[in-house]
C-alpha cells in the first residue's frame, strides 16, 4: 500500500505496531554475515514491532525485508522516487514514495523520513547513504537528549540506535565518531559484534 509519511503512524496503530525497527546498511559485502546478523537479530526484537528498510532488492534491504516479512512483521520500504521502478512492491506491506524538494531525485532523498518514521536503527556496513541517516538521527537524538528541550518535545524518547562492529562499512567506524556525549547515551555503551546483541539491545530500550 502506498501512503504519505503523514498517514504512516495511523495505518500501523491500526495494525497494533508500537514500534518501527529500521535496519539501515550496505548493498554488497558480506552477505552471508549480513544474513546472520539480521536473522539473529529479527529472533529478539518485540513482537509488536514493524520492520522499515530502504525497500531495494540489494543488500541489507532486501536480505531484511525478506526475512522480516517470512516471520510475520509487517514491513515499510522507503525510497526516493528515483528508485520507485527497483523497489521491492511485492513484499512491502507500506510504501513511501520521497519525492524531491529541490531538483531531481537523487538517493539520499529517503533520509529525513526514513529516520522519523524510525523508533531504532540496526545499522550494518553501508556507506554514505547509511552515514546520512546515522547522521541524522544522531542530530535528532542531540536534541531530544538535551534536559534543555525536554519538556518541549512532540518525541520525547530517542531514536535507539546500534552500529555492528565486524561487517565492514561505515557501521565499523560509528563508535569512533566524535560525538558528544548526549548523543552517545542513544548508543551502547558496549560495542555490538552480533545480532543477537544488536536485538537484545534494541527490545530492552525500546521497552
């Protein structure tokens, strides 16, 4: 079904979702760690969750997708308009279409919607388009955590979210980034190596 970003969070509180677990990551390397990783991860995660990729038939999107739809979660693709014609139609239970504000559509248009529509991230590998939406969420999460803005927030809680170490790509360098201290507290405090990690530790902030 195709929706606004607007419409989303009605659709699901239909479908009893509490939350939206986004896995963000590459498109190539490692596919058989990939394949373990979010298989492990996807057995921890709260039942009441929906699954939200870039919904493209490469990489972690697609290995996501497919697995999250195999075990009954309802699943959200979103994707700029430029990657409308690859988009995996067949297993997205919702789409969002990002058209551009500016230009034409270029990928990384997704980002902002992407992150919103996010309550936790799994980030695996990747590179810049994966670096954009840890990115912002980071940026998102430097608010919401600051004691300054707490009472003024439509979101309170932040966007939970957890790098794996041992995959290669831009989640191998997340911890390392120079990021202030409010932003870290939406991190482990423990560097994750496995999904099994990455999901328990998403359930337990999630809950």
């Amino acid at each position: 079904m195709r929706v606004e970003p607007n419409e989303l969070d009605a659709h699901l509180l239909d479908r009893g979702i509490q939350w939206v677990v986004a896995y963000s990551g590459g498109s190539d390397d490692h596919a058989d760690i990939v394949k373990d990783v979010i298989s492990d991860s996807m057995l921890e995660l709260p039942d009441h969750a929906a699954i939200l990729t870039g919904g493209t038939p490469y990489g972690v999107p697609k290995i996501a997708t497919e697995m999250a739809r195999e075990r009954g979660y309802t699943t959200i693709g979103v994707f700029p308009e430029r990657g409308e014609e690859k988009a995996l139609h067949d297993l997205l239970d919702f789409e969002i279409l990002v058209r551009p504000h500016y230009g034409t559509s270029e990928y990384g248009d997704e980002s902002e919607v992407f992150v919103k529509a996010s309550n936790a991230m799994i980030v695996i590998g990747g590179s810049m388009g994966t670096a954009i939406e840890f990115s912002h969420a980071m940026k998102i999460n430097d608010r919401r955590l600051d004691p300054k803005y707490k009472d003024k927030q439509e979101t309170p809680n932040p966007i939970w979210v957890a790098p794996l170490r041992g995959v290669g790509g831009f989640s191998q360098a997340a911890y390392e980034l120079p990021l202030n201290d409010r932003m870290r507290e939406a991190l482990p405090q423990e560097i994750i190596s496995d999904g099994k990690q990455a999901g328990e530790w998403i359930e337990c902030h999630l809950r």
